[in-house]
C-alpha cells in the first residue's frame, strides 16, 4: 500500500524517471508551454519550479545546482537570463496546468502546462472602462457617425451633378451635329436647283437647233420665184 508516499512512479524506474523529468524541463523552458498526461505535468511541476526558485539568484553555485539537472547551457543561460528576470517578483506558482481531457487511444487524462509569465492571453487582461470613458467613446461614435452621413450626403450631391454636367454636354453636341445635318441638306438643295436650271439651258439650246429657222426658208422661196420669172420671161 502506497499510503502517504510522496511522488508518483509513472510507470518507470528511478533513473528513468529522472531522466524523463529533466527532458520534460529541458523543453518546457525552452519552448515556455507543452502537452503531456496529467500525471507527468503534476510531477514537472515539482520538478521545475524548485530549479526556476534557484535561478532568481545569479552565483556560481546556483548554476552548477541547475546545471547538474539540464545539460543544455542555452537553456541555463535563458533561465538565469530572461526568466528569472520576468519571476523575479514572483513568489512561486511559476507554472500553469490546463486539464485538455481524455486522449483517445489509450483514455490517458492530457493537460498543458505553461510558465505563467509567458502566458499572453492572460496577462494582457483589458481593463475596466470608466463611465466618462464610456461617455467619450459614445460622442466619437456619434460624431463619426453623423460625419459619415455628411459624406455620404456629398457624394450623392456629386453624383447626380455629373450626369447634368453630361445631359448639357450631350445637348450641346447634338444641337451642333443637328447644325452641320442642316447646312448639309441646304448645299445639297443649292447643288440640285443649280443643276436643274443648268439642264434647263441645255435644253433649250437643243430645241433652237432642231427648230428651223424661218429667215432661211423666205429666202429659199424668193430665190426659187425669181428663178422661175427669169425663166418665163425668156
């Protein structure tokens, strides 16, 4: 019976066990958040925090009690570096355990556990709002609101004077094209009585030529009537 026996075996002998808490550490500060069964976060956090604790105090000694628990000098150096400086005013609960649920092929109990000061999420809470604070956001709205209107009241002005603006230019040529039309249709008229009156002329100097001339014939006949009395009296 295990009764009042401090710790859990999760299934491995010493030397494994411990070798599995110091990778878990070793990945737990360098990538600040990991996914492992229930079991195993409960005994990181045993593991890790009292090693975050030693950190806080930069000497030699701390860093060779760390080193001897993670073997990555990286890791050593950003937990007495940029860590330590962020839980300095922290007095322990360096670490977080987020229960996920049951996994699915074996029902084993998952969690996330996460160093607390590296959490986003949770540090940059909003904070609360005054009401003269609310008062001031509800004016802006308000005078963007009516500002928007305005605007779009412009455009809408703008938009329907463009197509008047058009209309009269539209007018405006089709009055000179109508012009033009016109003038056209008078030359056109103009050319046509010119040529009417000129087939006219032509064709009366044809008549005068076809027609006989009286002047001609009376001479004929006088010319015959004194041929003919010359030849009686001889």
């Amino acid at each position: 019976m295990r009764h009042r026996v401090k710790g859990r075996k999760l299934g491995r002998t010493a030397s494994h066990r411990k070798t599995t808490l110091r990778s878990l550490t070793t990945s737990l500060l360098r990538h600040k958040r990991i996914t492992t069964t229930l079991a195993k976060a409960k005994e990181l956090r045993t593991f890790v925090e009292p090693l975050m604790t030693r950190a806080k105090i930069d000497s030699v000694a701390a860093r060779r009690y760390v080193a001897r628990e993670i073997k990555d000098r990286e890791i050593v150096k950003e937990l007495f570096g940029e860590i330590a400086e962020k839980i300095r005013e922290r007095n322990g609960g360096y670490t977080r355990i987020v229960k996920l649920g049951q996994r699915v092929g074996d029902a084993a109990e998952l969690a996330i556990i996460e160093l607390v000061d590296y959490n986003e999420f949770e540090s940059e809470k909003p904070k609360k709002a005054t009401k003269k604070k609310e008062k001031v956001k509800e004016e802006e709205k308000i005078e963007t609101f009516e500002e928007a209107a305005v605007e779009e009241a412009n455009v809408i002005e703008e938009t329907t004077e463009e197509p008047k603006e058009a209309e009269t230019e539209t007018t405006a040529e089709e009055a000179t094209a109508n012009a033009e039309v016109a003038e056209e249709a008078t030359m056109v008229e103009e050319k046509a009585e010119e040529t009417s009156e000129e087939n006219v002329e032509i064709g009366k100097e044809e008549k005068e030529e076809t027609e006989p001339k009286p002047e001609a014939t009376g001479n004929k006949d006088e010319s015959t009537e004194e041929k003919n009395s010359e030849e009686d009296k001889k």
